[in-house]
C-alpha cells in the first residue's frame, strides 16, 4: 500500500476520533444548549409552526443516528484496548490460568459456566479454615467440562510474555 493511500484511509479514523473527542466536550454541550435555545427563543417568530417544530425534530433525529455510531466506535475501540490491557496482565503472571486470554469470545452459556466456576472457588476460600490458602478455579471444575477458550495468535511463553 502506498503511503498516500495509507494517510488517506486514516483520514476517516482520524476524523471519527476528532468529532468522538468533540461531541463529549463541554464545549459541545454548551453548543447543544446554545442550539436549543436559539430554537425556542425563535418559536414566536415562526408562530410555533409546525415547520418550526420540524427543524429540530429533523435535527436531533439526525444527529442521534449519527452520534449512536460514533459512540459505538468509541465503546469497540476502548472494550478492545480493555481486553488487551486485561490479556498482558494475564499472560504476564505466572499463576493465572491462560485459558481467560481470550475468555471475552466465549458464548453467554460458556461465560455462565466461568461465573459459576469462579462463584463456588470464592465459596470454597470463605469456608476455608485458612484464609491464605490457594485455590484455583481447575481444582474446583476437575469433574466439570471447562469451555474451550479459542487462543489468540499470540503464543505465551514461559516467562509469562506475549510472543508473536
């Protein structure tokens, strides 16, 4: 890919993120408000018309169908970045179970079964007689069939890194 295509396919990513950042200003707010305002302040003028009335409903109809995508954008983008913070701190400790790296492509009824694993380990540790004992969630799921959690690309090796 040449570098003028590559700057030009950003251009979109670099102007989505540019109106995210706009839209969840207080500049953004004030300008909302602003827009409100003038509308209502205009009603007398246009005799509370039903045009006038269309205005803003045609307004706000459009900007929420446009905002809805770039909310979800945003939400997508901070979820992964979430998930990959969570998938380093997972590989990088020696004593977590690899099997949670990609735990977040799990189905519900494969996550429901995690909840309980997890739900009977912190049972089992609160009827410990020793609070500082270890428990692990495989010790408790022995007889139970774990969901196969899909693997990333990424390898994770001894030391507890990613390598790809």
């Amino acid at each position: 890919m040449s570098e003028e295509s590559s700057r030009s396919s950003h251009i979109p990513e670099r102007l989505a993120r540019a109106l995210t950042d706009f839209t969840g200003s207080t500049a953004a707010f004030f300008l909302a408000c602003l827009t409100v305002l003038a509308w209502a302040v205009t009603g007398p003028m246009f005799g509370y018309s039903e045009n006038w009335q269309l205005v803003i409903n045609t307004g706000t109809t459009i900007v929420t169908f446009l905002m809805v995508f770039l909310i979800q954008r945003a939400q997508n983008k901070d979820s992964l970045a979430i998930h990959l913070k969570l998938d380093e701190l997972v590989a990088a400790h020696s004593g977590a179970s690899n099997r949670l790296v990609s735990v977040e492509e799990l189905s519900e009824h494969d996550l429901e079964v995690l909840r309980r694993d997890y739900r009977r380990l912190v049972e089992a540790a609160a009827s410990d007689a020793d609070r500082r004992s270890p428990h692990s969630v495989e010790e408790h799921t022995a007889n139970d069939a774990l969901p196969a959690v899909p693997l990333r690309p990424a390898l994770v090796t001894k030391r507890g890194r990613h390598d790809t």
